[in-house]
C-alpha cells in the first residue's frame, strides 16, 4: 500500500522486507534482496518515505496515538476488527 496505518503501543514498528530480485530503496536505507528493515516510531505524526517499491517513489506511513482506555480503545479495536 501507499499509505500505511500504525497506532503507537500497538503496532509501533514498521517492518518491511524486501522479496523482490533487486534492492530497494526505503528514506536513507537500502534493503538488499531477501532483507528485512525495521522502524520503530516513538511519536505520533504522519511520515513521508522515497520508497522505490512504489509508482509513486513515496511511501506515508501514519502513526496514530494509543486511544485512551475505555470507550475509545473499544472503538478503536472494533475499527480495526472490521477492517
């Protein structure tokens, strides 16, 4: 995907491995073939990526913060449940 989601204390990490027969570029690392990358987030925001993997040359990758306890993380497990 061209935009991928993250929620902070959830799934914090992005973790991209690179199946294809040619490296790939992702921001300032270049993942060989049959590598995988890992990169934590720490702060919520929206984030902008080169990313040769894509038409585009870009890849966004929203982080959203943890939903408070209570009625909003149920929401928020029930979005991602319905997804």
């Amino acid at each position: 995907p061209e935009t991928i989601t993250l929620t902070l204390g959830v799934n914090d990490v992005l973790l991209l491995r690179n199946l294809d027969d040619v490296p790939q570029v992702f921001g300032p690392a270049l993942i060989m073939p049959g590598q995988s990358f890992r990169l934590p987030f720490e702060v919520a925001s929206t984030y902008s990526f080169a990313c040769t993997a894509h038409a585009s040359g870009q890849l966004q990758v929203v982080v959203d913060p943890m939903p408070q306890p209570g009625w909003p993380a149920l929401r928020w497990r029930l979005r991602r449940w319905l997804r």
